[in-house]
C-alpha cells in the first residue's frame, strides 16, 4: 500500500472507526492540509488509520 502523507484529512461520515481516526481529527481542526473520503464503512474501518 502505498504511504499516504499525514496531514491528508478523511471526512468519510459513516465508518464504524470515525470518532478514534486521527484523520477525521485533522479533518475537523483545520490542520489537514487536504481532505479526502478514504473508504471507512458503516461495517468496518477503513483500515488507512496514521500510525504513531
């Protein structure tokens, strides 16, 4: 899988994960220097979480 930069925010409403992704975090403080859908369902996470 190729390495997503970490400043890339996720607005995906409906996956199970949204409230512990830091990319929706990013996403909703302003400090996500773009902002994208990643694929999070309302089944399952989307797997593209920023690791520490």
């Amino acid at each position: 899988m190729a390495q997503v930069p970490e400043d890339i925010g996720c607005e995906n409403k409906e996956c199970i994960a949204k409230d512990e992704c830091k990319r929706q975090v990013i996403a909703k403080n302003g400090t996500a220097r773009e902002i994208q859908v990643f694929g999070g369902t309302a089944d399952r996470k989307c797997g593209k979480f920023i690791q520490k």
